[in-house]
C-alpha cells in the first residue's frame, strides 16, 4: 500500500519555520488552462519559490471560490477534466519537483468517486494530503481514517465566525496544517481584515500545536510580508490564477506566475 507524503508536509512547513519565515502556499486548478498547462504551472510557481502546492478540484458550482477561480475552473470543466486528470497532474508534478502537493476540493467529487478510492489514489500518486472546505467535521470520520491509513493529511478550514470550542474541535481532527480563510475585500478595508486574519491565528494557535496557514487575498509581496508577520504559511490562489488569465498565451503565463511566485517567496522571509 502507497503511503501519502503527509510527513513531507509536516516536515517542508517545519523547515520553513526553522529558517524564521512563513511557507508559501500556492493554488492552481487542475486542468487550467489545459491539463499539461496547469502541470507546467504548478512546476512554474514551484520553480518560483512555492513551498507547498494545491492543486484545485474543478468545481461546477465553486460557492467558496471567487470569480477568478470559477473562471479557471469553468474552462478546465469545458476542457474536460476528469479526477485522473487531477491525480496526473499531482503525480507529476510531485515527481519533478519533490515539493509537496496536496489537492483542495469540494466534498462531493469525493464522496461520488469514493473515499477508499480517492485516497488510495491519491497516496500512490505522491499526494500529501486534501484541503476540505465544505466538509463539516462531525461528518468526516470515514475520510479521516481512509486519509490516515494512506499517510495525507487532512486539512480543515477555519474563519473568523468560527466560535473558539468550535475551533477546538475542527484543530484536533485535522492534521498537516489548519487553514485560517478570511475573505479580504468583503468585510471591510485590508488593515482590518489582516487584524481579523490576525486575530483567527492567535485563536486558532491556542487550540493547537498544527501550523496555522492564511488565505487572505494575498497579491502581492508587502501582502505576503504582512501575513507573515502572524502566520506559519501564506496562501495565494487567485493572484496566479488572472496571471494565467490574463497572459496572451501560455509561455508568457507561466513565466508570470514564476515571477510573482519569486516576489511572494522574498516577502514571507520577514526580514
């Protein structure tokens, strides 16, 4: 049996706290803008700088997502990604780079393909483990043991509405890291989500000895550097995804999201 590469999550996030600076965290969808261009993608920000990478689940129905994202996940839908397209693409890219790969998806792909299943698939691929949005703990047993059994790490999200017993209980049943999301641009001015986001990791911090990682809105350096002021790891999805977007074609796209993801590696060192 395929072990999943959870130790390796738990050790990359180790190492970049050992060097007094925050992981950064990379998102990109599977099958955006095609399956082998969202594979050069992920080697693109990783060659950049990205510690950890997360490859997105393409959703029909991406409630979490901003338009950024549903936009990408809307042509690789139209593309016809599949779930072995997004276990190539993990496969791949794990075996150039040895970076830890970990895919962020909605429950209910999993729940259809099922749980044995995906897992195993996923562990043989060289996963480090899923990203769970949606998946309300208390639900969340039959996954936690077929993730533990492969060796991925099971990755809850946290908000600032998330009461602190709350936040107790969704940290003692994840493993890898916590995901701390706070919605930048739609509860009030930038200062006052990065206090929010602040804010979420003390709470968070306090129930738990599992790295906190933020996905804040982050676009930019003096973003990266800010949130790395307070927290383990530093998110960034969208900003590489309208990179890919916006780019007149694929070269040009990848070495944008190469170049940002540079800039973001200099801003979460802190110093």
């Amino acid at each position: 049996m395929s072990t999943g590469n959870l130790e390796l999550l738990a050790s990359t996030l180790a190492k970049a706290k050992s060097e007094d600076r925050a992981a950064l965290v990379a998102y990109l969808p599977a099958g955006f803008p095609t399956v082998d261009g969202g594979i050069e993608a992920v080697k693109a920000v990783i060659a950049g700088g990205a510690d950890v990478v997360e490859i997105g689940l393409p959703h029909s129905d991406p409630v979490l997502d901003g338009a950024v994202i549903q936009t990408a996940d809307d042509i690789a839908l139209r593309g016809g990604v599949k779930i072995a397209d997004v276990m190539r693409t993990v496969r791949e890219a794990y075996e150039a780079t040895g970076v830890p790969i970990l895919v962020m998806t909605y429950w209910n792909p999993i729940d259809r393909y099922g749980v044995e299943r995906f897992t195993a698939e996923l562990a043989a691929a060289g996963g480090a483990g899923c990203i769970l949005p949606d998946l309300p703990v208390q639900e969340s047993a039959l996954w936690r043991e077929n993730a533990a059994k492969h060796g991925l790490a099971t990755v809850f999200v946290v908000a600032p509405s998330s009461k602190d017993e709350r936040l107790a209980t969704i940290t003692a049943a994840g493993s890898g890291f916590v995901y701390a999301a706070s919605l930048m641009g739609v509860t009030g001015t930038r200062e006052s989500v990065g206090q929010e986001a602040q804010e979420l990791v003390r709470r968070t911090r306090a129930t738990t000895e599992l790295p906190v990682c933020v996905g804040l809105g982050v676009s930019n350096a003096a973003q990266a550097k800010q949130v790395a002021g307070f927290a383990d790891g530093v998110i960034v999805g969208s900003a590489f995804v309208k990179l890919l977007l916006d780019a007149p074609d694929l070269p040009a796209g990848l070495e944008a999201v190469r170049a940002l993801a540079g800039d973001l590696a200099e801003g979460v060192r802190r110093s």
